[in-house]
C-alpha cells in the first residue's frame, strides 16, 4: 500500500485570533485565513490545521466550546468554513480541525443541563461528586487534584450542592466519557458535523485524559501548595483505548487523519499503543517530550533557559524513536501553547543570531523524523514579548493564573513576583499569540492601523514582517521553504530515516545522523555562540561534499561557527 498523504507532509498550524483581521474590530477571522491561503501555500506545506473556531465564550481561546456545530461570530460563519474548505481542495491542501472533547465550555447546552438538577438527564455526561468534608467539617473537594490551570480540579456548584471536575479551566467541565451516550453525542456533534463538510481529520486535543484511572488524591509532591498535579491518575486511563477505536471506525470511514496531544505520558510503549498502526486509533501524535524543556513544576515554576544541549538531545532521541516502528511520529517546536522557539532555545539578542538561530532550529526541525508541524510565525523567526512589557499585556488565563497565585501566596513579595514574571517572559502562551507579522504598516498588516488589536503588537514588526521577507533571498522564510521543498523531495532520509544521536552527552554541537533506505544526512547545528571545532575529516578526509542546507555560506571542515548548522546530504 502507498505511504498516506500525511506521512511525508509539512502542516501548517494557524491560530484564527491572530493570525489576520479583515473587519477592523482587532481580531482575526476565517476570511483573514482564507485571503492567505495563497501565501500559506507559497510556504510549500501540505495542509493547514485551524485551532478552534467553534462557538465559545473564550475564557481559554475557543478551547471552551460552547457549540460544535457553530462558529465564533467574530471569527464568521459555518459558510466561512465551507469556503475554506473547498478553497484548500482546489488549491490541493487539506485541510484539519481541532477536536476539543475532552471538556466543553460551561456554557455548553450539555453542562447547563447538566448542572441544573441531580435528575437531569443528562447529569452523567458530566464528572459530578459529592463533597468530602474534613475533620473541622469544613466542606473540600472530592481529592486534592490540582487542575492543569492552578488551583483545584474540582468546582462546587450551589446549585445541586456537588463538585464537578474540570481538569482545566472552570469554565471547562470534563465530559465523562464512561456514558455511552454522551459518546454518541460527540461524535456526532463535533466529530461527523464536521467530517461530512469535507475536512481531511482532527488535531485531537488532550487525547489522553478522557479515561480518568482513578479519583483517588495525587501523591504529594509539593507539600507547600494545596493541590497536588494528578496526570499520573487521570492521564492514559483504562478505557482509553477503547474510546479511541470507537471513535478512529468513525474516523476511518472518511480516511481522516489524527494527530493527538499526548502530555504526560513519557514512555514510548505508552505512546506506541494509541499509534500503531495495528491499533486504529491515532495517525499520530505530538509527545511534549521536547516543548516541555526547561519548564518547572509547575510550569512557571523555573528560571530562564534552565536547560542543556543533553537534555534537549535526549528529549529529541525519545519523541524519535517511533521512527521505525508501525507508529508514526512529528516534528514540531512550536504551537500556540508554546513560547516562540528562537528565544527559549537560541539566541535572538543581536539580528546576527537571531537569524542564525532561526535557521538553525529550522534545519534541526526539518532533519527529523515524522510529519513536520511549524506554527504560525515560525516561518518568518517571530520572537518572544520583550522583556519590558508589562504583565498587563499578557492575556492568556494560564498566565494570569499563575500570577495571581504567586501574588496572593507571597502577600505581594517584589522578589517572587520578579521571578513569575521572568518565566512569563521566557515561557508564556501569549508569546505565540501575538499578532502574525505582516508588513511594516502600523499593526503589522494584521488589522488596520485604526483598529485595536486584541493583543499587542510586537515592537519588533517593521523590520520582521513577511513582505519583507519575501523580497529578500537570505531571510528565514526563504530558508524555510527551501528546507521543505528538499524535505518533501527526499522522504526516505528527512520523513522515513532512523535518529541516531552521534554524542548525545555533548554540551555545545549537536551532531546527527539520519539514516535511509539509499540515502543519509548528516546533521550538524553548534547551540552556542563560540566557534567549535569538530572532526569532519575522520569521516570526509579532506573531500568535504557541499552541504545541502547550511546557514553560513562557506564550509571549513575543521569548525563550526557560532550558531552555524548544516545538513548534508550522502549516498549510501
Ligand atoms: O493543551 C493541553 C495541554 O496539556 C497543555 O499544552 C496546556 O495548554 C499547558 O500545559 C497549559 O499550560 C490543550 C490546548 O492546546 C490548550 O490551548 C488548551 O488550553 C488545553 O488543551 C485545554 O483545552
Ligand atoms: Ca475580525
């Protein structure tokens, strides 16, 4: 059988508040995304996924939905997406949604059924308990779960006088899954509405939390906070694999493609059972093994740039090691929950470096194994907030969560408050959402310059800003697409080849091989920002062939400059 699209295809991920705005009020919409369709083809990717555009009241960015089978108003209309849709065909991109299923918005019909009385109907399709109460008799919750947004998993609700559980926001009650009906109702509602309007798959959104393992309280690994993370309890549970065959015959019947957000699950049998292709269940999947580096517990709780290269390698050589096996994998370093690569893994102080470390991070992500997945941005090395902004900038509930929390639980300690803003600067969401980039006019092309962006324009967009990049044969986004077109060309080395690490202990040059049927590259990126020296001619003699992607134009055999990497390509 033929190797399916999705194997050899680079996917492009837009985030519809910012990514273009073609109605002045300050936030993206669907008829932004269709007027770049020509340019996100330009870039030579295969497919776009559009983070959720459903009806929601946007308390975590359209990840609280309130209607599946509905659009955001100021995002447009169902008929938007249609036209979309067909747009893509014609064009030969295809096309996925996110599948947001794991929780609903609060404001969803379902949860205000739910939660209007014990009898309802439809009670049980969401995860309801009643309250434990301690020695005091002071009401608590049902465990000490933490939820992944801070504070504790569960809410009380007055109403029926019972917690539900929200692995997330508040505002997002978990669905249970365990109801078949509820099942039945997803799938139709958010699955198959969507299927039949002729979209090509999914991005499953936390596929591995539908199955909680158990309600029992976490461990307690951190004795100074009240609520405790849980992943290990209510990630990867026993009916999991069930629920995912159900739903891939749904998905099957219309060929669509997956891929799931897989956190907290670290070993590879693990993440080989929801991807192998025996199973069924998933295409594949996006490990957080690599996006996770240099984050604390929880998240915000660290320093900036608190990792090594031998970190990063090893995280690298564990999402790689699907290459080979019947599951697949994906190379990714960004998303719209991630900072902005270029200033969590390279260096984008002086424009030198900065434009050496996009092409570097470029070269590495191309290199490895998997469908490539590259973020909004991305393409042209957009880069963190600067440090100066405010927090008042920052929008994302993750964020503000977290610094909230440590306001009230130092009594306002300026130390403490210095150290959470640092990490927001380093790790927050909000970086990625900053608006796209699109020219040098006021607003960055983003909106008119009389109009409000949602959220604050970069200070940087007059001198990054794609039509500057089009017009110039050095910049990062001509890189990237030369990087695609050869990735796309040669699937055996770039897609197919098996990682294999040449040092992983190595502190400064990253050093690695893919291997092919016939073919092989070599893989060279210095992370630093000194020259190194490195030992081409034991495997070249003094016959060095031209790199086939490089970021410095001449090739000394005897070293690597700062930041410089290279990709050579080799017959076996
Ligand atoms: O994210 C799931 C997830 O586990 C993390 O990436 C999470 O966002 C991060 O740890 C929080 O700091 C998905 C979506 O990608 C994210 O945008 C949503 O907020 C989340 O699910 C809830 O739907
Ligand atoms: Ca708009």
């Amino acid at each position: 059988m033929a190797s399916p699209w999705w194997k050899n295809a680079s996917i492009y991920q837009i985030y519809p508040a910012s990514f273009k705005d073609t109605n002045d009020d300050g936030i993206g919409d669907l008829p932004g995304i269709f007027s770049k369709l020509d340019y996100i083809q330009s870039l030579g990717v295969d497919a776009i996924w559009i983070c959720p555009m459903y009806d929601s009241p946007q308390y975590d960015m359209g990840y609280d939905v309130s209607n599946y089978e509905n659009v955001y108003t100021p995002y447009g209309t169902v008929a938007d997406v249609e036209q979309i849709i067909k747009a893509c065909h014609e064009r030969g991109l295809r096309i996925l949604l996110d599948l947001v299923v794991n929780h609903t918005s609060h404001q969803h019909a379902w949860f205000k059924e739910s939660r209007s009385s014990k009898s309802n109907p439809k009670r049980d399709w969401y995860i309801w308990r009643p309250a434990k109460y301690d020695t005091n008799g002071n009401r608590q919750p049902p465990n000490n779960w933490r939820s992944i947004f801070g504070g504790s998993a569960w809410e009380f609700d007055g109403e029926t006088e019972e917690y539900y559980l929200h692995l997330f926001a508040v505002q997002q009650p978990d669905l249970n899954w365990e109801n078949d009906e509820t099942r039945e109702a997803i799938y139709k509602s958010a699955v198959t509405f969507w299927l039949d309007k002729g979209i090509d798959g999914f991005r499953v959104d936390t596929v591995n939390m539908y199955s909680k393992r158990s309600f029992s309280d976490a461990p307690v690994v951190n004795a100074e906070h009240e609520f405790q993370p849980a992943h290990t309890l209510y990630c990867n549970g026993p009916r999991i694999h069930e629920y995912l065959r159900e739903m891939g015959q749904i998905l099957s019947k219309y060929n669509a493609v997956t891929v799931g957000e897989l956190p907290g699950t670290p070993e590879i049998a693990d993440v080989l059972s929801y991807v192998s292709a025996t199973e069924k269940q998933l295409s594949m999947v996006f490990q957080f093994d690599v996006v996770d580096i240099g984050m604390g517990e929880p998240r915000f709780n660290t320093t900036p740039q608190n990792w090594t290269l031998p970190d990063l390698r090893a995280r690298i050589a564990q999402t790689q090691a699907l290459a080979g096996t019947d599951g697949w994998c994906t190379s990714f370093l960004e998303n719209h929950d991630q900072a902005r690569s270029i200033s969590r893994l390279g260096d984008h102080e002086t424009p030198e470096n900065w434009l050496l470390s996009a092409k570097l991070l470029a070269m590495m992500t191309t290199a490895l194994s998997g469908t490539l997945y590259i973020y909004q941005g991305q393409e042209i090395g957009m880069i963190n907030a600067p440090d100066d902004w405010d927090i008042s900038e920052y929008k994302d509930l993750d964020s503000l969560n977290w610094y909230k929390f440590i306001k009230d639980t130092t009594d306002n300690n300026p130390t403490a408050l210095k150290k959470a803003k640092q990490a927001l600067t380093h790790l927050a969401r909000d970086h990625a959402r900053i608006p796209m980039q699109w020219d040098d006019t006021a607003n960055a092309g983003f909106t008119t310059e009389s109009a409000k962006p949602w959220m604050r324009v970069h200070d940087n967009y007059a001198e990054l800003n794609v039509k500057e990049q089009e017009a110039d044969s050095n910049s990062v986004f001509q890189f990237w697409r030369e990087a695609l077109r050869l990735r796309k060309s040669l699937p055996d080395v770039f897609a197919h080849g098996i990682f294999r690490d040449t040092d992983p202990s190595h502190e400064s040059v990253f050093i690695f091989e893919k291997v092919g049927e016939s073919q092989e590259l070599l893989v060279l990126l210095n992370f630093t920002t000194e020259t190194k020296s490195v030992d081409l001619a034991a495997k070249f003699g003094d016959k060095l062939p031209a790199a086939s992607i490089k970021n410095y134009e001449d090739e000394p055999i005897e070293v690597l400059r700062p930041l410089e990497g290279r990709v050579y390509l080799l017959e076996k």
